[in-house]
C-alpha cells in the first residue's frame, strides 16, 4: 500500500478506496471483484450505502461481510449473503440481462479507451507474466449498466495498448461497443491513486477531471503511458473524512486478525 504523505493522515491507496466507495449509490446493485474494488465496495456499505447489494461472482447476492473477503469462495460471503445461487445462475439471470446497476473491478493494464487487461504481460503465447485470467470480468465490463474501474495509476499498468484485451471498454473508440452488441455502459470512471477519470463523450477517450488533494496533474500525466488529456477546469477531490478513515481500517485491521 502507498503510504501516507507527510502532509497527509491518509494513505493514496485509502483515498482511492474512499473515492471508489463514494461513486456506490445507496440501494443500487453492485458486481464486485476482489482486491481494491471489494474494498470500496464493503466500505460503501458501511458508511452511506447501507443497503448497497453486494453481488459476487461465486453466486453470493447480498452478501453483508464484516471483514474484508479474501476470495469470491471465502465463506462469509455465503453465510451473510441474502440468497445463495449457482454461478451460471449469476452470470445467466442477474448479469447478462442487465440487471446489475454498477460493476467493480481491478486490472493489471488499462488504456486510453478504458480496455482492461488481466490475462497476461507480453505475447500470449510466450508471455512474460500469466496474470489471474479473465473470471466473471468480461461478462461484468459487457452487461453491467455502468463499470466503475479501481486501480493505482503508473506506467506499468497505464499503457497505450494493452498486450491483452481481456475485458472490452470502448474498443478502438466510439462504436465499437454498439458494434460488439454489447448491452452495458462501459466504464463510466476510472478511480486511481492519483485521481478521477472519465471517458469523453465524443471520442470515449479517458480524460483526467479530478484530481486527490496535492496530486498535480503534471504527477499525473507522467504516470501515464499516453498524452493523457485534461479536462478544464481540471477539479481537486474532498479528502477522506475521519468517519471514513476509522471504518476502512477497522475492515482491514478485522481482516488481517481473521475474524
């Protein structure tokens, strides 16, 4: 985790988390991923969001943790969630028909146009990293109403094109969504360590337009591996509240204590 700035009480990876966790809206439908998106999203819902429905991949509908879960088969997703049901069941008659508000997930690469990549680094073939794979992500990018992506921006994971596109953004550009037939928004933000960004109206590109306290939008575009634009007036984020910063790390203290 990147830690607190001197200037700062809060990690940049806490104010990505509180950031993502704000974008849930109270009783809406949420497809979670593991990682940084089932943090924000287990934050949401113990905050301003209490009744967010958390969804999750293994077939958990309305799962209510009370720590951090540390797979989509960790048991407290089945013994507090709502309902139980088979994962083609998820994906069949929650996913697919577009019954899911806002999907979250995490990528190891993203480009301009919000394509993610977790499959692997390099050729395919002969890559030189095999990442986790593709799970429910594909489906969740495709079908959700809107994606909201959480991920720490830099170099590495900000390229011009990803080696791999293992869940579609935008494509190449405007159309290419349509064109696929797929029936979900596409990412409507990308939240990162540094700040918010938001696909253009037009050319669908992500553009910069806000900003975490005492992040620059110089410190920004160096982070990343394209002529990253910048929306004007270009705005500066509220930090995370003492409220939000007491509960995220009682989730995270709970979960590395196992309880």
């Amino acid at each position: 985790m990147s830690g607190a700035d001197a200037t700062t009480d809060w990690t940049a990876d806490e104010m990505m988390t509180v950031a993502a966790a704000r974008q849930l809206r109270d009783g809406t439908a949420c497809f979670v991923g593991i990682g940084l998106p089932s943090t924000a999203a287990n934050l949401a819902r113990a905050t301003h969001a209490p009744h967010l429905a958390l969804v999750y991949e293994s077939g958990c509908l309305g799962a209510k943790p009370d720590r951090l879960p540390l797979s989509i088969g960790d048991g407290i997703l089945a013994d507090t969630a709502d309902a139980v049901v088979s994962v083609p069941e998820v994906f069949n008659y929650w996913l697919q028909p577009g019954r899911i508000d806002v999907g979250f997930l995490g990528a190891a690469q993203l480009d301009r146009y919000g394509n993610l990549n977790t499959t692997v680094v390099g050729d395919y073939d002969a890559p030189r990293v095999r990442l986790p794979g593709a799970g429910g992500a594909p489906e969740i990018a495709a079908s959700c109403r809107e994606v909201v992506v959480v991920v720490r921006q830099n170099l590495r994971t900000f390229v011009e094109r990803v080696d791999f596109v293992t869940s579609v953004g935008y494509g190449a550009g405007p159309g290419d969504r349509e064109r696929l037939g797929l029936r979900g928004g596409g990412p409507r933000l990308v939240i990162t360590d540094l700040g918010v960004l938001e696909p253009d109206p037009v050319s669908r590109e992500l553009t910069l337009t806000r900003l975490h306290p005492g992040v620059t939008r110089e410190r920004a575009r160096a982070a990343t591996g394209w002529d990253l634009a910048v929306a004007e007036p270009l705005t500066t984020g509220d930090p995370p509240t003492p409220h939000e910063l007491a509960v995220l790390r009682a989730l995270a203290t709970t979960t590395r204590e196992g309880r």
